[in-house]
C-alpha cells in the first residue's frame, strides 16, 4: 500500500472536500480522485461520500482513519528516528498568511543550509484552526498570533516578533487625526473572529471609539488593498514585510497602542524532537 494514498485520505477528510485536499497536497483534483479510488480498490470498502456540499468519511473510512494517522505519524518518524539526534525527517507545520510571507521563508532558507535532512508539509490558516491542529498533535509547530489565554504544558510558545497595532489610512488622508478619521470614515475590521482582531475591538472599546462598521474581513492584505482605494479606514497590526506593492496608504500610531504578538507554538517530544528544536532555533534568529 502507497503510502502518498492513505495521506491523500487523510487530507480529504481533514478537508472535507477533494478540491480542498488537492490544494493542500499540490495535486489536481482529478490525480487526488484517482489516488482516493485506488485506496478503496485496495481496501475494498468506499472510504468517502457526499454528505451536501461536503465529503465525509463513510463509517468504514472512519475506523481506517485513526489507523491512518497512526499509520503516517509511525512512518514520519522512521527517518527522524534513523538520524538520532541529528534533525532530519518531515516537520509539518502551520503559518498564518502574514507569517508564510514575512518570516517563514527566511527560516526556511535557515534550515535548508544547516538541517539539509528536512523537508516539511506546511498548511496554512487562521491561528485559532492551526493552535488545535498542533495541540492535538496534527502539526508539530505553526507560526500564530499568541492565544488570549494560558496554552497547556504540553506546548511552548515563543513570542518572535511583536507588532503594535495602527491606524491605515489612504494616502492623501494622513493628515488627520486619529480620532477624526475613526469617527468620519467608514471603518473596515479585522474579523472579530480572529484573535488579532478581537485585540483591535478591544482598543477601539478601551478607546471608548465606535466607528461606522462597513465591512468585516479576516484577510489582511484584501483589507489594505480596500483602504488604498479609499473605501474606508482599518486598525491592523503592522506586520512584517512584504506588504501588497502599490499600496497608497499611511500607518498612523494609536495612543496607548496594544500589539499583536506573532510566535511559534510547538511541542519538543518524540522522534521529531531534534527537527522541531532546530526549527524553534532558526525562528528565533530569523525574527
């Protein structure tokens, strides 16, 4: 049994869609569909099905499920386990959009030149979905906003580049005050559903500052675009470069500012242990 099939299971029903899997994996859907049926054909028992818009596991994809993960973590760890304490195998890990640009690629380009062993499955997403992914043990590590309360022992967390809140403006508006433009312009949030936004809510609330809520966005880059072409005035952590090119906006300082803290959550156990170290130590000197 190819082990790239059970993966390609794995991914379909963490998902829960084929085109979703298929993102994830780098494949089409129509190579991922193929690789599912040969699964099947394999085990012959259907693994998945539509349930509406979404695949799920049939009962028989349930219980190989559990095997398959249990499956796939024994076999990452074969190679991390032949190397001894030296860091090699596949880490997987996660990264928020601002992350995969401004921070991992350099310490990926770290690790490269010093652990050439490692190779690495990395998923992207909100830092709420990729905290629980490395808490119940689907990631090894994954570069978040730090949580709004205490993590478990299990995990550490290493606060790597802290980011003030400000006030983004177009351009030709900078001249303003913050108070006039929170109260005259048309305000774009931060998704409250996202813990950087929920920081931002809370200064505009501890600001004792109500603006006029046009729009509500978890995507930071589509956020600046929109107050670059004057539709409105947002309060975004000021992260790390590169920002969207051709961007006609000003970053205007908040009194008494909070800030976003941008960190790498991990654990430090098992096979993979000298691998995650490496990584942890590649982040803090890239930060």
């Amino acid at each position: 049994m190819d082990l790239r099939f059970l993966e390609t299971f794995v991914a379909v029903a963490d998902c829960g869609s084929i085109a979703g899997a298929a993102r994830r994996l780098n494949l089409t859907p129509a190579a991922l569909a193929q690789r599912l049926h040969a699964l099947e054909g394999d085990l012959g028992r259907p693994l998945v099905q539509r349930v509406g818009r979404h695949t799920r596991p049939t009962p028989a994809g349930e219980a190989v499920l559990v095997k398959a993960r249990a499956l796939l973590d024994a076999a990452r760890d074969l190679r991390a386990a032949a190397a001894g304490d030296v860091p090699a195998g596949q880490l997987r890990l996660g990264a928020i959009a601002t992350a995969l640009t401004g921070l991992l690629p350099a310490v990926l380009e770290d690790m490269r030149d010093r652990w050439p062993e490692v190779d690495y499955f990395i998923r992207p997403g909100s830092s709420v979905d990729l905290y629980h992914a490395v808490i119940e043990g689907e990631l090894d590590a994954a570069l978040i906003v730090r949580p709004p309360f205490a993590i478990p022992k299990s995990a550490g967390f290493d606060t790597l580049r802290s980011e003030p809140l400000v006030l983004v403006v177009p351009q030709h508006l900078a001249g303003q005050s913050v108070g006039d433009l929170l109260r005259d312009e048309p305000f774009i949030r931060y998704d409250r559903n996202q813990w950087g936004g929920q920081l931002a809510d809370r200064w505009l609330r501890q600001a004792g500052f109500a603006p006029r809520d046009w729009l509500e966005l978890d995507a930071l880059d589509a956020i600046l675009a929109l107050v670059s072409r004057g539709l409105g005035v947002s309060i975004l952590p000021d992260f790390a470069k590169p920002w969207p090119e051709g961007l006609q906006v000003a970053r205007l300082d908040l009194p008494g500012t909070m800030a976003r803290e941008l960190g790498l959550i991990c654990h430090s156990q098992g096979a993979r242990a000298p691998a995650i170290s490496a990584f942890r130590a590649a982040c803090l000197r890239c930060a």
